[in-house]
C-alpha cells in the first residue's frame, strides 16, 4: 500500500482509505457486524490507515466498529469523523441559518458523542457533515468558527475539515478561508467537476483532498446490472430507481473501452486509479463491507495511474447527474 500526506495535516495516510458508511447499518440494507468487523480487520492488515465515518453512520455504530478494531489490533490510525447539521438535512440549502444547522452547543455534544465513540481523547479530523459557502456569511459563523478554535485548545480535536455537497464548488470559499485542513469529495470517472477548481484550489491552499464515491455508489465496480435491485430500506433502491441504473449501465461499455488496459483489468480497480491520478488527491475512500472487496480494491495502489493523454480520453466519459435528489 502505497501513502500520501493529507495536505497540511502532514499526516501519512493510505491511497486507499476505508468508508465507514455501510457499516454503519444506516441505510444501506442488511448489514452483518461480523461481516464488517472481517472487513476492517481485512483493511488494517492490508495496510490501510485511513478510516472515513460519521455520528451519523448508525448514530455512531460505524464509530463504534472502528473503535473495536483499534483495541483488538492494539493501536489507533487515522480516522476522520463528522458532525451532522442538527436540521438533519442534507444537502445543506444556502437560505438555511447557521443556527438551524451548526449551533455551537451542537458542535460541542457531538464532538463529546463521537470521542466516546471512538474511545479516544482526541479527535485527529472533525468534519462538517455537510457544508455551504453561504454560512461563512452567517452572523453565527465567527462564534462557531471560535467554537472549533476552543476545541482545539482543549486537545479534542486536532484538525477541521469539511465533507461537501455532491456540488465541489459549494466550499470554494471556505477552502480560501483558510478554516479546513481537508475536505471531502464526491469524484469518480462519471462526476469529475473536483477537477475544474476544488483540486487546483486544494493544491494552491495545501488542503487535503480524500475522495467519496468513487463507484458512484456501485455502477462503477461494474457488478450492478439494468435489473439490479435493492432492499427497500437501501438508499440505492431510490438512487437508482425507475430506469437510472439502466442509464448508467448503458455508458459502462464506452468507458470500460476507454480505462481498461495494462493499468486496469477491471473497473474497480479503473475507478480507483482514475482517482489516484490526481495529485491533489491524498486517499480514496471506497465503501465496503465485504473482504472480497477490501482485498481487491487495495490491489489499484500501485503508483501505475493514468497519464495526461488518458485522462483526456477518460474527460468525454463526464456525466454529471445528481441522483440522490
Ligand atoms: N456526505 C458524506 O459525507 C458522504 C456521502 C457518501 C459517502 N461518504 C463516505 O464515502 C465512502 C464511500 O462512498 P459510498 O460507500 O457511498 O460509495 P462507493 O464507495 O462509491 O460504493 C460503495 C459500494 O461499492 C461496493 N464495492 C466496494 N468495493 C467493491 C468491489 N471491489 N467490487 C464490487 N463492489 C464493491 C460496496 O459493497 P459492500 O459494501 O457490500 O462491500 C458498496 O455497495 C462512504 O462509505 C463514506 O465513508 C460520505
């Protein structure tokens, strides 16, 4: 496994980084904790040291996971967590207050609720779960700005970050602000707009940069067919409802044309590397569950990613589609 350093954190972390979503059991169908806590074992001996999860992964079962793993392997890695907007809402809608979504005493329980969780004393990255550039306008934004300082102060957290709206031009101004060491992006072969501005910008700013979603949800691993269908209780039978699977499968064959070859044999490990190609990207975050998946997903950290000319073929594969509306 192969490292980067997370922008001006200056901490070494794993190309490949562990998302901590499905474990959590929130929203994505059954989920089986023996199963999940193979994977993660999976993870950690396959040299994987970043770990992505959220209170809200389960109101803080994912947390929980990832706390157990660290005990039964003796030693902590990096894990990033996230607060959620107390409106609970995500995207986050530019005419919502500050106070609405990120009052400071939400801040400060959840940051308590998350260091339970995780059964540490410090925090090494809180994010905020969702994010819009209009709250650094917000009368509120320099108490919770303040908010964050004093948590800092007090060694429970040790660096910010912002996790975004499907949009990664929603926190170009924050990024400038100066306020996040890292953010959180969606990015995959399909949505490539961190490429216009987040990525040059997260450069220029030392920012780092973990990309979200780089199966887009699963299309990309090239295992979901037309007729593909999830459990009710999985957000994917609404993600890709109606015909939309159909649609994203119907593109499968032109791009896997395109990024299949000597650098990739499947389209996982093609999604993965497309990430990987970007310098500004510090570690991509796959969800998983299973061991089959770790242990083939880790495989794509091997320092062979596409080139200029490659990606400027992978450019005419863009779809930009929002379908978690
Ligand atoms: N707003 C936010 O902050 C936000 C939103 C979304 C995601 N995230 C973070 O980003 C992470 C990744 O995003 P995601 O989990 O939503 O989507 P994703 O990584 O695009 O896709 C995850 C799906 O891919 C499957 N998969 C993984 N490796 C595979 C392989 N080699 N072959 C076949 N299938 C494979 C997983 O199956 P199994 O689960 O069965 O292994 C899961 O169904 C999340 O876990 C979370 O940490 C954050």
């Amino acid at each position: 496994m192969r490292s980067r350093t997370l922008g001006r954190t200056g901490i070494e972390v794993s190309e490949i980084g562990f998302g901590g979503w499905g474990i959590g059991k929130s929203m994505w169908g059954k989920t089986d904790d023996a199963e999940s806590m193979r994977a993660l074992h999976a993870a950690w001996d396959a040299g994987i040291t970043y770990f992505d999860t959220a209170y809200a992964y389960g109101r803080g079962h994912s947390e929980r996971l990832i706390a157990r793993l660290f005990k039964e392997k003796g030693k902590p890695a990096t894990v990033s967590t996230k607060i959620p907007p107390k409106n609970m809402e995500w995207p986050a809608h530019p005419w919502t207050a500050l106070e609405v979504a990120f009052p400071p005493d939400w801040i400060i329980s959840c940051v308590e609720k998350s260091l339970r969780n995780l059964s540490t004393d410090c925090l090494t990255l809180e994010q905020f779960h969702v994010w819009t550039d209009t709250w650094l306008k917000d009368p509120l934004w320099p108490e919770v700005a303040e908010t964050f300082q004093r948590l800092k102060k007090a060694g429970k957290i040790r660096f910010v970050g912002a996790s975004l709206n499907d949009d990664p031009n929603s926190a170009l101004e924050l990024v400038r602000s100066g306020m996040v060491d890292q953010v959180q992006v969606l990015f995959n072969l399909f949505d490539q707009r961190a490429i216009d501005k987040l990525f040059p910008l997260c450069r220029e700013k030392n920012v780092g940069v973990v990309v979200r979603c780089p199966f887009d949800e699963g299309s990309l691993t090239g295992e979901l067919r037309p007729d593909t269908r999830f459990e009710p209780e999985d957000f994917r039978s609404h993600y890709f409802g109606g015909d939309r699977l159909g649609d994203t499968c119907r593109r499968l064959q032109a791009l896997e044309k395109t990024v299949l070859g000597a650098k990739a044999k499947n389209l996982a490990i093609a999604a993965l590397k497309y990430c990987l190609s970007f310098d500004a990207v510090s570690t991509v975050i796959p969800g998983m569950r299973k061991t089959s998946h770790v242990q083939k997903n880790v495989l794509a950290s091997d320092g062979q990613y596409y080139d200029a000319e490659e990606l400027k073929a992978i450019a005419s594969h863009r779809w930009v589609r929002n379908f978690y509306d």
